[in-house]
C-alpha cells in the first residue's frame, strides 16, 4: 500500500473537527474519540482493501497535498499584497 492509498487517521484534537465534513460518508478520514478507538479505527482500515475506497483516498490525498496547501496560502498572501 502507498502513501497516498494509505488510510489516514487521527487523534481527536481541535482542528480535525474542521475536517469532519470529510468524514462522512465517504470515511475517508476517521477521528477517534480515544486510544481504544483509533486502534480500532486503524486496524479496520488497514483490512479494507476496497478498491473504490482506495481511489477516493487517493483522489482526497492528491487534493490535499503539502503542494496544494502551500499554492493555496500563496494565493492568499499573493491577493492580500
């Protein structure tokens, strides 16, 4: 499995809330409430070997790439010059 077929998964701090809407109901990425629960949460998600599930991750992270981000900011800063 690569990095960007990976599952992605998350402890439940403040800033994930924000990503909830990514949530559901693809589950492309999945919070935990505690330590039980994500250890669960990760071991479902390395048994799912769908492969429509695996392309929706793939299609999330490309999205969502450090690249992306830094244009993304870089449009910001560049429109607010």
């Amino acid at each position: 499995m690569n990095g960007a077929s990976a599952p992605f998964r998350g402890a439940s701090i403040p800033f994930l809330f924000k990503a909830k809407n990514f949530c559901a109901p693809s589950k492309v990425i999945e919070i935990a409430e505690d330590y039980d629960d994500f250890l669960n949460k990760i071991e479902k998600s390395l048994n799912n070997s769908d492969k429509k599930m695996i392309e929706k991750r793939i299609e999330f992270a490309s999205r969502h790439s450090w690249e992306n981000r830094f244009d993304e900011i870089q449009n910001i800063i560049t429109s607010h010059s």
